[in-house]
C-alpha cells in the first residue's frame, strides 16, 4: 500500500470515530438539552469555531504545502517555531475579539458556554495538524486524535443528566481538542520533531503575509459556515440555531467522509505539481471522481431517507428541520467539487489570491443578504444562502480553470 493509500486510511479511521460519536451524542443531548438548549451549544460552539478559525490563519494549508517542500531539520524548525509564535499572537487577539462581542450580546448563558469550550480553541492551537500532514505522518495524528474523543466522550454520558449540565456538555466537547493537544505537543518533544527556535520579527512577517490570501479565503468561508450562525442566534434566537445545528451536523457528518481525501491528497498534490504536472493532473482528476460519486449517493441517501434520519439522530422533536436538510445536502455536493477546484488546486499552482478573492466575493454577498433572509425564512432560508454560497463558488472556479488553462481537473 503507498503512502498516500496509507494516509487516507489512518485519516479514514478518524473519520469514522468523528462519524460515529455525533450518531452516539447528539440523540442523547438532543433529548436532554431540548430545542433550546442544543440550540444554545450551537451557538457556542460557533463562535469558538470562529476563534478556531482565525487563529489557525490558513497555516493548516500554506504550512502543510511548505513543510511538505523543507528538506532541511534547521530550516524546520525555524518555520514551525514561527507558525506556533504567530497562531499563539493571534489567539490571543481572537479571545478578545470574542470577549468584545459577548460583552455586547449581554446573554449570561451564553458567555459562560463560550468560556466553558475554549479548551476547543487552546487543544487546536497544540495539534499542528499542518506539521503531520506535510511529513505525512497521518498515523501519530490518528491516534492522538482517536484518544481525545475516546477519553472525553463517555464522560458526557456520565456527567450530563438534565438540561442543567449544559456547561458540562461544552467543556467536554471543548476538552476533546486539548487532550489531542496535549498528546501533540508531548509526541513532538519525545521524538524531537523540531527545534523550538528564536525567530526574527521580519521572519514571522514574512510568514504571516505569505499565508494572508489563504486565511482571508478561510475567514470568509466560515462567514456561511460558523458565522451564519451566529446571526441567526442573533436575529431568530437559539431555538432557530438548535435547528440549524441538527441541519448542520448532518451536513458535516456527510462532509467527514471526505477529510481523509482532502487532508491526504493537498500535500502530495503540492508535490506533484511541482515536479510531474502531469502526474499531477491524472492525479487530482481521479480522486475528485471518486470524490464526486461518493458525495452524490451519499446525497441522494440522506434525501430518500431524511425524516428517518432526523428523528433518529435528534427526534421528532427536531423534524421541523427536514425541508432545510434537504436543501443543504445540495451543498455537499458543491462543497467537495470546490474543494477540489479551489484549495487542492488554486493553492498549490500559486493562485491564492484568486481563491480568495471568489471566497470573499461569496462571503460579501452571504454576508449582505444574510440578515434580510434569515429574518423573514430563519433556518430554511440560513440553508438556501448555504447552497447559494456553494454554488455561486463553483461557477467562479471552473470559470477561472478554463481561463487560467490549469488544466488539472477541466
């Protein structure tokens, strides 16, 4: 089996424990939590996922591009110690961009699930996924990451009981991600991955802006993934959210089976096009149809067989949510064609800029229709600006691929 086999296998793994457990926990707090309460863990959670997002400023794509290209251990080190230095800077401005809006929002509960899952946002800053996936060292990852959910999760079974335990369900949701932290940073001491260096400002610079086009792109991705939420907290309340979260944790749960794909293709993909642009293209080619048909029947599934999955997953409770599942399964479609035409070919061929210009683009637009929408359809009409967003995106990728002539999947 080659590497590249090896890798989507250890990752497949991961995905499929990340599969199961939501299967496992979200029927469980659905019914302790109710409506309104899963709705407030949604809401929560988004807004960390913000923090998350940020700080990880694209460095999960440049660095892992980079790191797979360095040959040298000395020049390793540099480059990781600067990713760490700037990912921990931006943290830091990231909580207080959190702080500032809580403080405004003025709801008591949900500040208090935000500080409860920032062991999200502290375990993401000590998993350098980009580090594993640019050695290509998927296996150590796998584990770690197996260890954190499997440490954490029966403690939610354990511990929360009634809707007054939600705090609870946030800090063991958030304490998954800083167990597998913890694991990473503890992995990279013992078999001493890298050399923590002292790194010159004009270095950290000179990084940062080299990962700027790709953290823009991701920021404005999460303005229709993590963001939308947040306004529909914001103009429908948290009963709106714990429909949308249903909504949203099916769709991730469909899009879960394509992180080993993505995670295990970028780099090597990076390397191909660099020293066999044709191998490169047969490449990219053949795992985005692969991609393609397992999104569709899996699509097709979820719509046969919605109302049933629903009232598995959440109960009847949450079947209002149905028409809006339906129209975001659409999504997944066009979510793994973008992901194939944008980050895995527009980043490795040196077109971040115009990855992130059609990203930003689509987010400007979410972002100006987003309250008038969510006002007048709330989650029905948070799902069609989803689908929206998906598929302006892909009529602007494949009209850059035919114009740029990259000729990697068109």
């Amino acid at each position: 089996m080659n590497s590249i086999n090896k890798n989507i296998l250890y990752l497949g793994v991961v995905q499929i424990v990340r599969f199961i457990i939501p299967l496992m926990t979200i029927p469980y707090l659905t019914r302790v939590l109710g409506v309104s309460g899963f709705g407030y863990l949604g809401f929560a959670a988004a807004i960390t996922a913000y923090g998350v997002v940020l700080s990880q400023y694209g460095f999960n794509l440049t660095a892992t591009s980079r790191i797979a290209k360095i040959k040298k251990r000395e020049k390793l080190s540099y480059y990781c110690s600067s990713v760490y230095y700037s990912r921990f800077f931006i943290a830091i401005l990231s909580c207080l961009m959190i702080l500032i809006f809580l403080l405004f929002y003025g709801d008591d509960t949900l500040s208090k699930l935000v500080f409860f899952m920032l062991p999200m946002l502290l375990g993401d800053l000590l998993t350098p996924i980009w580090l594993y996936q640019g050695l290509e060292r998927m296996k150590v990852l796998t584990i770690m990451t197996l260890l954190g959910r499997l440490v954490t999760v029966p403690l939610i079974f354990i511990f929360v009981e009634s809707k007054d335990d939600i705090f609870i369900a946030a800090f063991l949701q958030g304490s998954a991600f800083l167990v597998t932290g913890l694991l990473s940073t503890f992995n990279i001491y013992k078999n001493n991955i890298f050399d923590v260096k002292l790194v010159s400002f004009s270095y950290l610079k000179k990084n940062i802006s080299h990962s700027w086009n790709v953290f823009l792109t991701t920021v404005a991705s999460s303005v229709y993934l993590n963001f939308l939420t947040i306004i529909l907290g914001i103009v429908s309340g948290v009963e709106s959210v714990g429909y949308f979260n249903i909504v949203q944790n099916i769709r991730n749960i469909c899009l879960q089976c394509f992180g080993p794909i993505y995670q295990s293709t970028f780099p090597r993909i990076s390397k191909l096009i660099k020293y066999d642009y044709r191998e490169a293209t047969k490449f990219t080619k053949r795992y985005l149809l692969f991609s393609f048909v397992l999104a569709v029947f899996g699509s097709l599934f979820v719509l046969v067989f919605c109302e049933e999955i629903i009232t598995l997953l959440a109960g009847a409770e949450f079947l209002n949510a149905e028409l809006s599942v339906k129209i975001i399964m659409l999504s997944v479609i066009f979510g793994v064609l973008n992901n194939f035409l944008g980050v895995q070919t527009l980043v490795p061929t040196g077109h971040a800029k115009t990855l992130r210009n059609i990203v930003l683009a689509s987010s400007l637009l979410c972002l100006s229709l987003s309250f008038f929408v969510v006002s007048k359809w709330s989650y029905q009409g948070a799902a069609l600006l989803l689908l929206f967003c998906e598929l302006y995106i892909f009529l602007c990728f494949c009209y850059k691929h035919k114009r740029l002539k990259l000729g990697l999947v068109i």
